[in-house]
C-alpha cells in the first residue's frame, strides 16, 4: 500500500470510530505518512451523551457573549425553565455547574456521567482560574464539583468546537524527548526482520484531534490521536450565566475520570 492511501484508510477508520463527528480527511495531515513511515499507532474515542433534563429549544434565545479581548457576539443560549433545578456551587472566584447525563442502558457498573462547567466571576477571569487548578491539589476539579440541585436562573451557549495540533512540541517541552530522537529504543514494539536484526525505530509525530458539540439536547464529542513511528537509517441558590470564556470538562464522577477538556472563548467559532 502507498504511503497517501495508507493514511486515507487510517482516517476512514477514525470517521467511522467517531461516527463521522471527525472527518475522514482530519487526523493524519497530508504528508504525514511517507516511505519511511513503518508504523502507525491510532486511538479514537467518541462521547454522545443526552441531558438528565434536557434544555427546551423553544428557550433558546440569541444574548451577548463578551470575549477575552472586550468585544462581543451574539449567540444562541440555551436557558433552563425556573421550574427546573441545577446542580451549581458558588466558591471563590469562579462559579461551577454540572449538568448530569441520562445513564446509558448498557453502561453498567454505576458510572455517572456529566459535563461541569468552570465558570469565573471575572469575564476575563479564565486564565487566572486556569492558573489556579493546575496549581491546586489533584481533587481540585471533583473536589469542587457541586452536590446539591436548587433553583438557578440559567443561561448557557451552545457551542462547537473542533481542535487540531501536531503533540510533538508540547510532548518534548514535557521531557518526553527520547522517543523522537535518533537514539530511540522502541525495539520492543516489534519483531525482529527477517535476517534476524533488530528493527530500530523512532517517534516522527504525534497528532490530535477532538470535537465537542453541546446543543439543547446532550453532547456530542470525538477525539483521535495517531502517533507516527518512522524506520531510523541506521450552597446557596447562585445566577449561571455563561456569558464569558469558561473552561468546561466531561468526566466520569464514580471513577473521577476527565474524558474531555476544553476552554469556550467564543461559541461562535468552531476552530
């Protein structure tokens, strides 16, 4: 097979994995499969999760969004009916709201899934609050996570967003740098050849991609990574309105496990 239809198939095989919410033509770049490539390494996971209590479309409104940068947008919110009530805690410097899913039939074992929204007081407070979580304890983000349901005035925006990057920069800058170097010793990972020598070979790239779509019904969310390899020559009742860049996160509350991450700094945008 060529290096070109080797790298269509691989990403047919994510679209199909993602049910087409990643494109066929988005995970591996033109060029990133080439006559020294000896192996590809690709995970998909895909998310579709509908609320626990849906929001009603016949609500959903255009209101002002207000960007980092001072300027603003008009987007469709979604708002919750003052009859329901929402999980949403108010701690210091930031508001959270966690918005749980219908519980899959075939899930089992208990898991409960739902996307919590980090919300700052200040509208250009994202960075700061970013800033605090990662310093925080591990707990930080369930730790902080609401436990109680009142009546809360709540306006969220719909929003979907698409994220694409080569990892091997940021994977290097995290001390992961052996791997892609000339000294790479990834011999494990196969067989030896057929004269009995050992296959050398190194990491060439890694590429991500995910998206997440969050409408009056659920979310919808996929991600993919490929990694290349390449042969070496030799509370209180609290307002929600989320009318500011706020980071948001889909987990998995019985395992305290993060599926997706991400940041909204203008629903209008979808890159």
């Amino acid at each position: 097979m060529q290096p070109e239809d080797a790298r269509k198939e691989i990403n047919r095989w994510v679209a199909k994995a993602t049910k087409k919410l990643i494109i066929i033509t988005s995970v591996l770049p033109r060029g990133s499969v080439h006559r020294d490539t000896r192996l590809v390494l690709t995970n998909a996971i895909y998310f579709k999760g509908k609320w626990d209590n849906a929001f009603s479309k016949s609500r959903t409104r255009d209101h002002t969004f207000h960007r980092l940068d001072g300027s603003t947008v008009q987007v469709p919110f979604m708002e919750g009916s003052s009859r329901d009530k929402y999980f949403v805690a108010d701690r210091d410097g930031f508001k959270v709201l966690k918005l749980p899913y219908k519980k899959a039939a075939k899930s089992g074992g208990g898991a409960r899934y739902s996307m919590c929204i980090f919300l700052p007081t200040a509208r250009d407070g994202l960075r700061s609050l970013a800033d605090k979580m990662a310093s925080g304890t591990p707990g930080f983000l369930f730790d902080n996570l609401p436990n109680w349901s009142s009546e809360v005035k709540l306006r969220l925006p719909k929003f979907k967003l698409s994220f694409f990057c080569s990892m091997k920069k940021v994977l290097k800058g995290l001390g992961l740098r052996a791997a892609f170097s000339e000294g790479a010793d990834l011999s494990d990972m196969v067989e030896e050849d057929s004269s009995g020598n050992t296959v050398r070979l190194r990491v060439d790239d890694v590429f991500h991609r995910a998206v997440v779509e969050v409408n009056e019904e659920g979310t919808e969310a996929a991600a993919s990574t490929a990694m290349t390899l390449v042969f070496l020559c030799a509370s209180e009742p609290v307002d929600f309105v989320a009318d500011h860049p706020f980071a948001f996160y889909i987990v998995e509350e019985v395992s305290r496990s993060v599926v997706f991450a991400g940041h909204v700094l203008d629903p209008s945008e979808t890159e």
